[in-house]
C-alpha cells in the first residue's frame, strides 16, 4: 500500500470532546477555571463539526452564544495521546483560540487551557470601562510584573490537574511522559516561560509571543526570561509580519535568544488578532476600544482588517504548523520532520499565505 501524504491541515480523524473544570489552586489561592479538548469515541464522528452539534459557550454576560467545534462531556476515544498546554493573551481566555485546539485534539491530542484569572476578557473590559469612565487605569508594568509570578504557575498546576484526572477526568488518556505547549502574546510568553520552569515539557509553539526588548522601555517579561533551560526543547514561532501590538523585531529579539532547536514563520499582511477565533471582529473591536495606555497607542497604528490577509488563511497555516510541530517534537513522525523541513514558503503559499520562514 503505498504511503499516504502527510497532512497538518484537514481536521484529524478523531472527533473532539471538551469539558470545563472550575478548581482551586489552595497553595496559591487561586480559584481558576479550565478547558479540556480530547480524542472522543467514534460514535460523535461529524457532530463536534455540525452546525447543531457543537458545543456553546457565553463569552462575557449579555453577549450573544458563540461555538466551539467540539461535544461537549463526549466519551473520550480510547488510547493515551500527548498534552498540550495552552496559554490566552493579555485580556484573553481559555477558549479564545478554539480553531487550534480542537484542530490538536482531532489529530490526537489532549490540550488543556486555563482563565488566568485577572488577567481575562472579563477583567481587561472591566478595567477599560472604568478608566473611560474617569477612574485610574491599571499600571501596565505593574500587571505584567504580577502576572509574571501567576502565569506560570497557572500553566503548570493546570498540568498537574490534567495528570491527576481532576480538570477533564481524562488522566487515563493522557501521555505524561508527551507535553507541549503553547500560546498567544502574553500566553506565548508564558509559553515560554513554562519550558524554562517545568523540566516535563518537550516542545514550544510561541504565537506572537510577548517578551522581545524592544516593546516597552523598561519590559520585566524580557528579563524574566533568560533560555537558560539546560535541555533542547524544540521552538517553533508563529508570529505576524504587521503585528500592531507585539512589532515583529521584537519577535526577532526573542528567536536570537532561544537557544534551543527553533524555527520561525513570518505569516505576511497579518495582525495580532489573527491567533484568535472570530479575528475580525476581534481586531476592530481592538482598533475601536482597546485597553487605555499602551495599547491605546498600538490601536492608532492598527489597519483595519479589511486591509489584511483573510483570518480562514491565517488559521490554515496556525493550525498545520502546530500540528506538524507538535508531531514532530512529541510523537516523533518521520514525516512531520520532513515536512517542516521541506519549502515551507511554497507549501504555504500554495495555501493563499505568503510567509517568511527564519
């Protein structure tokens, strides 16, 4: 039977399930609410993806239902499959990239995410809408000081409640021996900083990761790292070539430092927002009330969308390197390693998305 093409970006044979957990951490008193995408049994194939059969969720109160293309509390498929673990960005929250998670845990994954709690949506629209109406805004270096000590911390006891069955009951499908991780902006810092603190990860995907020198005058996320992590974990950067918030030489800045095996992609004509779901709207909801201080700042500069690469190919691309990434690194797949190592600035272009590959 001759061997079949390797494919990252179509949707994986497994359907996907997902579940919520809302736990405290009693050793730092942190009360954190979690996401849990996984390989579900065969007999959900086609209603994780069916316009009625996904799963629903209320992002902030008021606002209408939005869906993830998952079923909810669905039988998990038999088998242990690696873990990855996913971090939101700055006024983000666990389920704001679900085109990538549930795409990892359809072609077998398990990926977990957590609200770092004052660090949401919920709290960052909460704080906009008090500094409009006359009161202080929020100290930016102050909250990243603070979310420098949570944030990691919020990622690795996530890990620990993935492997202990109490976030997800899914421990018994799980790899231990098999995690990742990733994440977005403050989350793709955090990212990094997990693989520098926790010896169980195996492999990093960065997306528009915070933490470059040059984006603030005086930037504790760039000091709190140092890449000193004494084991090879492979890196891979996805990052956007007009990003408004994160400039892409920061991103530059961080690659020079890693100084483990690392690749990066340079997605052309894409923004901050294009790691998120629903990017559009997310991008000029950015550009018309963004956070007061530093992001009022970055929202002056911010294009509109209409000006950018479509979201569809942004997510195509997103979604294939994270997979080939993570099998390469975590399921060691011959074939995933060729694939990375093959032309990715034709096969992707081929897909409507020009890049720049470093």
């Amino acid at each position: 039977m001759p061997r079949m093409r390797y494919e990252p970006f179509a949707r994986g044979s497994h359907p996907v399930g997902v579940r919520s957990a809302d736990l405290t951490d009693a050793t730092r008193d942190r009360r954190l609410a979690l996401e849990v995408w996984y390989p579900a049994d065969a007999r959900h194939v086609g209603r994780d993806v069916a316009e009625d059969g996904g799963d629903r969720y209320e992002l902030l109160p008021g606002l209408p239902l939005v869906n993830q293309d998952a079923v909810r509390d669905a039988m998990p498929a038999a088998g242990r499959f690696p873990l990855i673990a996913f971090s939101h960005g700055y006024g983000g929250h666990r389920r704001q990239s679900t085109f990538l998670c549930t795409h990892l845990a359809s072609h077998g994954y398990v990926v977990a995410a957590v609200d770092h709690r004052g660090n949401t949506i919920r709290d960052v629209f909460e704080q906009t809408i008090a500094a409009r109406s006359g009161k202080p805004a929020p100290d930016l270096l102050a909250t990243l000081t603070e979310f420098i000590a949570h944030r990691p911390g919020d990622a690795s006891w996530m890990i620990d409640r993935v492997l202990d069955g109490t976030a997800g009951g899914v421990a018994a499908h799980v790899d231990a021996e098999r995690i990742g991780v990733a994440g977005h902006s403050f989350g793709g810092w955090t990212a990094l900083a997990v693989a520098e603190r926790d010896a169980r990860i195996r492999a990093a995907l960065p997306l528009a990761p915070a933490g470059g020198r040059l984006e603030l005058p005086a930037n504790p996320l760039a000091d709190a790292l140092d890449f000193g992590w004494r084991r090879d974990v492979p890196v891979l950067y996805v990052v956007a070539q007009r990003d408004s918030i994160l400039p892409l030489p920061s991103m530059l800045d961080l690659f020079e430092r890693t100084q483990a095996r690392k690749r990066m992609v340079v997605m052309q004509n894409t923004d901050h927002m294009h790691f998120c779901d629903r990017a559009a709207q997310a991008h000029e909801i950015f550009r018309m009330m963004p956070p007061p201080g530093f992001f009022e700042d970055a929202a002056k500069v911010t294009p509109p969308f209409s000006e950018l690469a479509a979201e569809e190919a942004a997510y195509d691309v997103i979604r294939g390197l994270a997979v080939a990434h993570m099998d390469a690194a975590l399921k060691q797949r011959e074939d995933a390693t060729a694939f990375l190592q093959s032309d990715l600035t034709a096969v992707l272009g081929g897909r409507g998305m020009d890049v720049v590959v470093h």
